[in-house]
C-alpha cells in the first residue's frame, strides 16, 4: 500500500511539475510573440538579414569595444555558417527574436548619421590629446570624415573579425566630396560603432535590439521597423 501511495504521489507531482511547465512555457511564447509585434521586428519576409540573404554567415559570440583616442576599434569572436539549409536560417531569425525579447540587459544600438560638419567636434571630444596640440596638429584649412574598415578578416571555421571606426582629414577644396556616413550609435558608451551591413540602410533613429550580451550581437531581425 505504501508503495503505490508513493507511486501515485510521484505521478500526481510529475503531472503538476508538467502542467506547471506547459503554463510557463505557453505564457512565455505569448509574450514573445506581443513583443515581436509590439516592437515591429521584420518578418521572415520582409526581413533583410544575413540569415536570409547570405551564402555565408559569420556568427558573433563575442565582441569588446574599446576607444583608441579618436579611433573606435572592436574585436569580433565567431564562426562561420557556410550555405545554411533553409531551415536553419527561418531558425536563426526566429531566435534572435525571441532573444531580444527576453534579454534582460534590454539594450540596443541606434541607427544614426556621423555628417561632415560634426566631425570635427566629436574628434576633439574623443581624442585623448590636449586641446592645444590638436589645434597644432590639425591645419586650419582641413576638413573631416568619418570612415570604417576593417583590418582582419576572421579564419575558418573559428575567428576573429578586427573593424575600426576612425577620422580622416581631407583638404579644405575637397569637402564638397565629403558624404554623411551611417553608422550605429552605442547610448549606453555614447560612441558610434564600425558596423556594416543593410542596418546601415534603415531610417535614422531606428533602433536595433542586443540579441545576446554585446553590441556586435545584432541583426536586421531585431530592428523596430
């Protein structure tokens, strides 16, 4: 008798255990999914990431940024993806999603325009040098832009990808050829980030949320449209 009272409670607390979880999870998708409507994440569709367009996908695990006086440099670990099935990129997609949405540092990169005229201001709030020596070294009749490359290129399968975001003097009779550059802006080190990519071609002032724990973590899945 005591050894079926003791089956009979295992059951009952393995049933609770399950419906408990079934509730949670069932909650949690409803949540997911308010949130990719509420935030206005692109579609599998509509959506213009490297998880649905590229051959090969370099997936970020980790990245540090660091600032170098005026230069911004950041140092990407990942792996590459090479010619995905189809279902592993609706995969991908879906998952950075649902990561964004229940990531709970909640923080994002905002799409924004580095132009010409404020170059020259943002460079001396950057540069580590005195006021003095910057005028010293920066002649009169020079301009600035801002421009982004990249310096190292990650191995297979395992690598690491080394951009930088830096400014450029161009002579006073060639500012005319100066163009706005897009970037996107770190609010939480108020820097503006070497990214590259179709992020770069979303309106200014979109927002695109962390997927995982660092800025390089990003995807055209998690910008709000």
């Amino acid at each position: 008798m005591k050894a079926t009272a003791t089956t009979r409670g295992a059951i009952l607390l393995t049933a609770v255990a399950i419906g408990a979880t079934a509730s949670a999870l069932t909650t949690l998708g409803q949540y997911v999914r308010h949130e990719i409507q509420r935030r206005g994440y692109p579609s599998w569709e509509a959506c213009r990431c490297e998880f649905k367009e590229n051959d090969t996908i370099f997936q970020v695990w980790y990245s540090r940024h660091e600032r170098r006086g005026e230069t911004i440099v950041a140092h990407e670990w990942g792996s590459y993806i090479t010619q995905p099935t189809l279902w592993l990129r609706r995969f991908l997609h879906h998952s950075s999603q649902v990561m964004a949405t229940i990531n709970p540092r909640s923080r994002y990169l905002e799409r924004v325009t580095l132009s010409p005229q404020e170059a020259y201001q943002f460079a001396r709030l950057l540069s580590s040098t005195s006021a003095e020596s910057d005028e010293e070294t920066s002649p009169s009749n020079a301009r600035i832009v801002w421009r982004h490359e990249i310096l190292h290129f990650p191995g297979y399968p395992i690598g690491v990808c080394i951009r930088r975001l830096y400014p450029a003097h161009i002579p006073e009779e060639r500012a005319q050829e100066a163009q706005p550059l897009p970037a996107l802006w770190d609010p939480y080190r108020d820097l503006p980030l070497p990214s590259e990519g179709n992020l770069l071609k979303t309106p200014v002032g979109t927002r695109v949320d962390y997927i995982g724990l660092t800025p390089s973590q990003i995807s055209y899945c998690t910008a709000r449209l």
